[in-house]
C-alpha cells in the first residue's frame, strides 16, 4: 500500500534524471555573458573572404566565406572571453596574436581578460604568452617583415592603481617582455600607430584614467601624445599644436604618407588633429563634438592605406573624411556604436567593421 504525505511534493528529478544516460556528456557554459559586442576585428591581406572578429564576451572567431559562417577558435583554448585587440603578421599570415580585455570603457560592466594568446596555425590552435596583470589590451602592431617583434598597447586595470600598463615590446614572438612606455600608474596605452614604410617610428595614445563604481574619470596629467623613432626604445610627447590637457586619444599614421598623422583627442575643445611633418606640429582640423562625444567609450581612428586625405572616426556613428578631416560624412551600418575597423592594405575597398552589434 502505497503512502502519501500531504503537502510533499513528488522527486520529479529522480524520476526523469537518468545517471547512465548522461555520463558522456561535458558541461559548458553558454552565458549569460553577452558575446556579440565586438571592439576587436581583421581580415587576411591577399585573402578576402577570411576574417577574425574578437568579443567581448564569447571569445575569437573566425570566418573563411566573407562572413557567412562564423567558428569560435578560442574555446578550450583562452582562459578569459573579453578580446580587446587581434592583429595578424604580415608577413607570415598564419601568426596571430590576441591581447584580452575590452579596451572601450562603458557605463556598465567592461569585462577584463588575462594577456596575450598567440597562434601559428591561422587560429587552430593557441598558446598562452603572458602579459597576465594588463587587464585590458587596446592594440597590438606587428613589425612587417619579422613576426616575432610586436609592440602591445596595455590600457590596464580600470578600477585602480597599477604599473602594469603602457607600451610593452617583444622580439621574440612573445616569450619575454620588456615595458618601454610607461608614464604614471593610473595612465595606459589606449592606442598604438606603427609606420608602415619605417617600423622604427611608432605614435602611442597614451590615456589617464579610472572608474568608480559611481562615475568615470577620463583625462589628466598622464595623457598625451608619445613618438618613438628607435622601435620603440625611447619616447617624446608630443606637444606643438596639441590641447594642454586632454583624456582618451586615438592615433594613426597614414600610410599613404607616414608624414600624415591623424589623431582623435578627447579635451575641452577636442576633435581632429592633423600633423603633416610626422607629429611635430599639429593644427586642430575638425571640433565637431560627434567627432569624440561619449569618448571613454570611442574615439578610434583611421588612416586610409592609399589615401592620405580620406580618414575615418569610429563614434556613434561611423564617419568618413576625403579632405583630410575638414568635414566629416556619415557613413550607414547596422549597428551604431563603431569600435574598430581593418582595412585591407592592398584594396582599401576591402574592410571589416566591429562595433556593437559584432561584425
């Protein structure tokens, strides 16, 4: 005779979870972490239909059919799912290197990863190469001709103090690590420009700045423009033409001309900059405020490969200048918050966008 006790309800756990049925099976997580938002994309010069979008929440992926089909090549691979940078060698294309942690600063949770990754085999498989305190990793430039000398832009920890951040420098494909840029322990490298006809010249952004639980502090006395013309081994700022004080800025070389350089400065009367003698002296070109509006979060830059006087401001929207950087057009996408964009060195023509919507 059976026996009910009033009120207790039955195990209905026991009668539908068979043990056996499930011992081959592995757990993984599949969120809540939202992958979609994308600060980190490239493609492969010499192969269109091959690109690399990085999230900030579900890891590195990879497409071979223009975008069609997207493979996760990170997991079971990185330690952490935030990617903040991608950049593929140039001269050897199957070398890729990944540097965690979202560099765009937001409102709400800005999630941090746990260093460099590298990968020999165009993403099939990857190995751990340090840099574990950066936190967050805003750029990573290749030398052209020889893959295993890098230089890595570390923004770091947002929350506190810290010495781990500035420009770090690798000639060994990441095995050792010697920082060459540092400025104070709340200011990080937030961008990184590398001078593609004369590798010894790099520009760097450099950005002061903390979070608070109530409040972000975007700007101060560690922020500024940086030239290096020795690969890396001693640094100038860079003062002629530029505003006194400023916060986040974004940086880049042309190119077409490596005289040109274009940069992105959150200040008081912030905007556009343009060198024309390789960042000697600068004059402000353009201060519409959708230029570096909410700028914690934005204020990428980028100059054309084969035209000197065509320049885009990653903002919401994204923005496109043929007079060097006079006057600005928008341009349309899908998603309105822009964060980064590759554009193939060959055919400019050929370009991938990320922002929040992926890629």
């Amino acid at each position: 005779m059976a026996t009910t006790v009033f009120g207790q309800a039955p195990d209905r756990q026991s009668s539908i979870f068979h043990a056996p049925l499930y011992n081959e099976l592995e757990w993984r997580n599949v969120g809540p972490m939202r992958g979609g938002r994308s600060v980190a994309v490239s493609g492969v010069p010499g192969n269109p239909m091959t690109y690399f979008m990085g999230t900030t929440g579900g890891g590195l992926w990879k497409t071979t059919d223009g975008g069609i089909k997207w493979k996760n090549i990170s997991d079971g691979h990185f330690n952490s799912g935030s990617v903040g940078a991608i950049a593929i060698a140039p001269s050897n294309t199957d070398i890729i290197y990944a540097g965690m942690g979202e560099h765009a600063v937001r409102g709400v949770m800005t999630s941090h990863g746990d260093g460099m990754y590298k990968s020999e085999d165009g993403g099939k498989t990857w190995k751990y190469i340090g840099l574990p305190d950066s936190r967050h990793i805003a750029s990573i430039n290749i030398h052209p001709e020889d893959p295993d000398k890098l230089f890595v832009a570390v923004q770091g920890a947002l929350y506190g103090p810290t010495e781990e951040r500035g420009v770090y420098k690798s000639e060994d494909g990441g095995e050792n690590w010697r920082k060459v840029l540092y400025v104070n322990e709340t200011t990080g490298a937030c961008d990184l420009s590398m001078d593609a006809h004369n590798p010894e010249v790099l520009y760097a952004g450099m950005w002061d700045h903390q979070r608070f639980p109530w409040k972000i502090r975007s700007g101060g006395n560690g922020s500024g423009l940086y030239k290096s013309t020795d690969f890396g081994e001693s640094w100038h700022r860079l003062y002629n033409g530029l505003p006194k004080s400023m916060g986040k800025v974004g940086i880049s070389v042309s190119p077409a001309d490596p005289n040109v350089v274009y940069a992105n400065i959150e200040a008081e009367n912030g905007g556009v900059f343009r060198s024309d003698d390789g960042g000697e002296l600068w004059q402000q070109v353009n201060s519409e405020r959708v230029t570096y509006a909410r700028s914690w979060y934005y204020m990428e830059i980028f100059a054309d490969p084969k035209e000197k006087e065509t320049v885009y401001v990653l903002n919401a929207p994204m923005l496109k200048s043929i007079d060097g950087g006079q006057t600005f057009e928008r341009i349309k996408n899908p998603h309105g918050d822009q964060h980064d964009l590759w554009i193939n060195p060959d055919n400019p023509g050929n370009r991938i966008l990320g922002n929040d919507g992926g890629a």
